[in-house]
C-alpha cells in the first residue's frame, strides 16, 4: 500500500460485534464534571505521533491522534517515573510511585484493594469501564465493565477476559474474537459507549495492545511504505564513546534478533530473513533491520490512529466531544532506532518521553503546548479533580488541571525523579535511577539487584552519566566527570537525595 492510499484508508474500522442492545437513547446532559476517554497505546512514542514534528511525521502521519492536539493541549515534557509497562500502568492507576504502589518490575501484582482513579470516580457516580490491554495481574477493580486481554495479549483473534466470567491469570475462560486486536478492542469499545448508563458521567480506559513487540500488524497495512525509505534517526549509528558500560553492553541493539522478527504476514520464515540481513556488511545490516523494524512499528501504529479516528468520529456524531475530556498517552516512551536501540527501560529520553496530548473544549485553548515538567504519577490526581474527587493524601502526583488553563502554578516541579529496578532481568540493563531538570540529567547505575524476585542477578559496577540537554539533546556526550559540570553536578546529586527523600525512595542503602 502506498502513501496515498494509506491517507485515503484512515479512519477505517472493522465490523461490529454483536453484543446485547443498548437502552433507549436519551439526549446528552451537559454536565459540569467531564467524561474523561483515557486513551493509552503501548511503546508508542512520541517521535512517532505526527504532531510532535519528528523525522517520522511526513513519512507516517497520525491524523487523528493530531486531532487531539490541533483541538487541545500537547506536552513536551511528560516522563514516566519507570520505564517498563507494568509499573508504569500501575502509576497511573495509583497516583504513586513503584516502590508505594508496590509494581516495581513485570511479574509483579497490583494490589487490587489500594485506591485507584477508577475506584474514585466510581465511587463518585461514574461509569467506569477498561477495554483492550490491562497487564497487571490481579483482576480490574473499580470498574462498572471490563473486558481486558490476558498478559501481553495476542495480535491475532485475541483472548478477552470479560466481567463476570471467572478470572483467571491467563487466558483460562476467556472468549476469542475474530480480527485483529486493535480493530477488536476498538469495536468492544464503542459498544460500551453505546451501552453505557446515559444519566451519569463515564470515564473509559481505551488502552491498545500496538504497537508493542512483536509488531505484527493488520493484513491490510502488509503493504504500508513498501515504496519509501524510511528516514534515520541522527544517533542510529552511535558508537557509545564517553558513555556508560550499561549502554555498552545491553542486548536491545538494532542488530539483535529480537529485532526482526518476521510478522505472518510477509509470507516468508524468520530464518529467512535472519540470514539475508546476517550476511551483510554490518552497516548495512544495520540500515536494512531498521527499515524492516520501523517499518513494522509504524504499521502497528497505523491500526491505532485509525482506531482512534473511529471513536472521535462516535463523540463527535453523539454530541459528546464538548463535555469529553480525551486523553491520549502510552505508558512509556520506546527507542525507535535513537542509539542503535529498541526497547525502552534506559533513562534515555526516548525511553523517558511519554506522549501526552489532552483535548477539552472547555476548558483548554486549542493547538496549545505545554513545557512543564509532568510525570504518569500526574493521571490519577487530574482524573481524581475532574471528577470531584478528593484524592487520597498519599497520591504523589498532582493535578493538571491549571496547566491545561494555561498557567503554571507557583512551585511546580521544577525536577522529576526515575527509578528501574528489573536489574539484569532483560537485556542486560542494569538497575539505575536519577533526576532530570528542563536542562540536566544525571543518571546513576547503582548495579544491585534489590527487587527479591532478581537476587540471582549478579551486581555490575557503579557508573554516573550527565548530560547537558541544551548542549547535547541527543544524549550522546556524557559529560559526568568534567570540571566544567563539577558545580551542576553537585546541585544535581544534592536534588537527586532531596527527592528520594520525599518520595521516601530512600530505604535501599544507597549512599552517593
């Protein structure tokens, strides 16, 4: 499929599924408290959404998730606080942080009985519903209806587990529906839209499987860019100089199998592939796994901007986009080829960046940017405020709703704490946490396996990186070390043990 016809397939959907007929439609009423659509995908990153700007955003455009922006609020500078799906979901669930919310790596349980946003707002009268990918573990709580993917869920005629049905970890009674999971999860979706109470406020968690690995893809979009080369990120040939032996040494490069896997689609084995892109000069197996990579994520990442283009449609012909705060996110950024990676988990801004873009027509001036500091631990205290709710006192995040005024509030963040634990568990990347401010990062390695699931995991050595994000946003000079930075880093280190301390992040030992 060409360009062209790419553009002319947006907004495209699969059939509706059959599910019990909807209530006696009743007119909108306005209400001063907003429906909220929370709309997160998975490792879709902000470099990959057409209104950031990036290389990607003529080559692969995101028309519909830009209709968010060009009507609302985008944010520059939106970070997680641990860049790996579960404890990141699980943040924005809670309003705290791993080590408070208790999801420090993957394989770890929520805690279904800790307050979250969806119990708060139930509890205030919302509709409250989840559809498409939940991954954590214990069965959704807080929620009028659920129908949620078991664990990473399938691409492919996927596994649902509904309310109702008993819950099982697994796959075990769950129902399988025909299509491709985001046409299906959409479809669910809009069905609960259509099926909900009319007489109260709904808040829907329309969360997205894509485009998270393995990138496969819908059959329709097999043939996406087959006529174009994608273009290159600036660093994909980076050597590493100057750099920590964590990015040294990690298994998430480009040139790595899990790099390419073949998706059914392409007609061939993965064997195939491996050893036609294998045979190659290194630079040049280099240049053709990231096209066959990136090609593959943006195929996934189409099937979510069509979808989403699907569900504004329906607010719009129901008359609820005014009253409907909409919000898009995923829960991580994810390197698209920055630094010869793939993946997440570094501090790294690519990792780092979650996209965030907010439109309500009530409140927030459209097509306008914000560049504050704001962290995932923000979601539960925003949603919690819209709703009339008064957050729990140990939420640590705070509410965006001046921000989405246009003002920024005396004392807001002027810093962001990050901490990943799975230390070892995948690719190789050591534990580490560290602070950013609008300018510096300074990320230390501290090496040790804390989490008691990892204690197997032999420790590394402990190494800092600084980087000047003015000078080097790229990230590609670390600079820790250098005389030039001795005074920044010292403020950095001093800020670093202030929001540990705050965040009461401080019970593991680690002294610097």
């Amino acid at each position: 499929m060409k360009r062209r016809d790419f553009l002319k397939h947006l907004g495209s959907g699969a059939a509706a599924l059959a599910m019990p007929a909807a209530a006696p439609a009743m007119a909108p009423r306005r209400r001063r408290r907003p429906n909220i659509l929370f709309i997160m995908s998975d490792d879709h990153a902000a470099q990959a959404i057409g209104c950031y700007g990036g290389i990607l955003s003529t080559v692969a455009p995101t028309p519909n998730i830009d209709r968010i922006a060009s009507g609302g609020m985008r944010f520059d500078n939106c970070f997680c606080t641990n860049s790996i799906c579960t404890p990141s979901r699980a943040t924005i669930l809670s309003g705290k942080y791993s080590h408070k919310n208790g999801c420090r790596i993957l394989g770890d349980k929520l805690d279904g009985s800790q307050p979250t946003f969806p119990k708060l707002l139930q509890s205030a009268g919302y509709y409250t519903a989840v559809v498409g990918k939940w991954h954590l573990e214990t069965e959704p709580a807080g929620f009028d209806y659920y129908n949620v993917l078991p664990g990473q869920g399938l691409y492919f005629d996927p596994l649902m587990k509904e309310k109702g049905r008993p819950w099982h970890r697994e796959g075990k009674g769950a129902k399988k529906y025909s299509g491709y999971v985001s046409d299906v999860i959409t479809d669910i979706a809009l069905q609960c839209l259509e099926n909900r109470p009319q007489d109260r406020p709904f808040c829907l968690l329309y969360h997205h499987k894509a485009p998270h690995d393995m990138w496969e893809y819908a059959p329709r979009h097999a043939g996406l860019f087959e006529d174009i080369e994608i273009p290159e990120p600036s660093n994909l040939f980076d050597d590493y100089r100057n750099r920590a032996e964590a990015i040294r040494q990690t298994t998430q490069k480009l040139t790595m199998e899990r790099a390419i896997y073949l998706h059914p689609a392409d007609g061939g084995q993965f064997d195939g592939v491996r050893n036609a892109i294998g045979g190659l000069e290194p630079d040049e197996r280099k240049h053709r796994t990231y096209q066959y990579f990136i090609k593959a994520y943006l195929r996934c990442a189409a099937s979510i901007d069509e979808n989403v283009g699907r569900v504004l449609d329906w607010l719009d012909a129901n008359g609820l986009a005014e009253d409907t705060m909409v919000v898009y996110t995923s829960d991580q950024g994810c390197f698209l080829g920055e630094h010869g990676l793939f993946d997440k988990r570094f501090m790294y801004e690519e990792s780092l960046r979650m996209p965030l873009i907010v439109r309500y027509p009530r409140l927030i001036r459209p097509g306008s940017v914000n560049k504050d500091i704001v962290i995932n631990t923000d979601f539960a205290a925003t949603f919690a405020d819209f709703g009339g709710v008064s957050p729990p006192s140990d939420l640590q995040g705070k509410s965006l709703r001046p921000l989405f005024a246009g003002r920024t509030p005396r004392g807001w963040r002027k810093s962001m704490y990050y901490r990943y634990w799975m230390h070892g568990a995948h690719f190789g990347v050591p534990a580490h946490f560290g602070v950013r401010t609008r300018r510096y990062k300074l990320i230390y390695y501290y090496g040790l396996p804390l989490h008691p699931k990892l204690s197997n995991h032999p420790p590394t050595s402990p190494e800092w990186e600084l980087f000047d994000l003015k000078e080097d946003p790229r990230e590609m000079n670390n600079v820790y070390g250098d005389p030039e930075y001795e005074k920044i880093t010292k403020q950095l280190k001093a800020e670093l043990r202030r929001l540990r301390k705050d965040l009461d992040d401080g019970g593991d030992g680690i002294v610097f």
